[in-house]
C-alpha cells in the first residue's frame, strides 16, 4: 500500500504542479483574469498562489508533513471555486456551464485532499514519506 499511495500522491500533485508553473510562467494572463474578478493586487495574488501551490506539491510528493501538506490546499480550492468559477453569476449558458466544469473540479480537489489529510494525519497512515505527518 505503501507505492500506491505514493503514486497517489503523485498523480494527485501532478495538477497542482503543472498550475503552479502556470502561475509563474503565464502571470500576465493570470492576472488580468484575477482582475476581472476584482481580485486585489492580481499580480502578487498570481505569484503568491503559484508559490502556494508548488510548495504544497512538492511537500505532499515527498512525504513531508502530507498531511499539512494536503489539508493546505483546501483553502486554495475552496477560494479558486467560489471566486474564480462563480457560474451562478453567468447569463450564458455555455460559460455557465463551463464554470460550474471547473467548480465542480475545484471542489472535488479539496474532497480528495481532504481524504489526503484524513489519512495521513490518522494512526494508520502509509509510509513512503521523508518526514512523518504533523498531526496524528
């Protein structure tokens, strides 16, 4: 059980990975959407979020502290759902559509790294980790 859930962890990551370049490497782009969601300072709010989410990463795929680690990106899911991917806002039904897509993903993340959290932080939790879980 050990390697699966390293490949779990991996594979649960490897989104948040790839956004995080995202966010460093497309920040223009980023941040003119984060301003037309009247998000403050979008610039800063993009790289900070793609710092955010790298750590978080990289700190789940290594097994350093998971269970901080996993529960860490729920708030950033939670917050990308409800502002960023607000279809109840949208009058057309195609991007209302596609908003609650990316609503749904974003929601169903933070379930899955909740499930992260609960099984990293409980007694029982699978090795395959530098450094043990911070809680539990």
């Amino acid at each position: 059980m050990d390697v699966v859930a390293l490949i779990a962890r991996i594979a649960f990551a490897s989104i948040f990975i790839g956004a995080g370049f995202g966010h460093l490497t497309a920040t223009a782009a980023m941040a003119g959407y984060a301003q037309s969601k009247k998000l403050p300072q979008p610039t800063l709010a993009v790289q900070v979020s793609g710092v955010y989410i790298l750590v978080a990463s990289a700190l789940l795929v290594l097994g350093v502290w998971p269970d901080l680690a996993a529960i860490a990106l729920v708030p950033f899911l939670l917050i990308t759902a409800v502002v960023f991917h607000d279809f109840w806002r949208l009058e057309s039904p195609e991007e209302r559509q596609l908003e609650q897509i990316q609503f749904s993903k974003d929601l169903s993340l933070a379930g899955g790294a909740l499930a992260l959290f609960a099984l990293y932080a409980s007694d029982g939790h699978p090795g395959l980790t530098l450094v043990d879980p911070l809680f539990g």
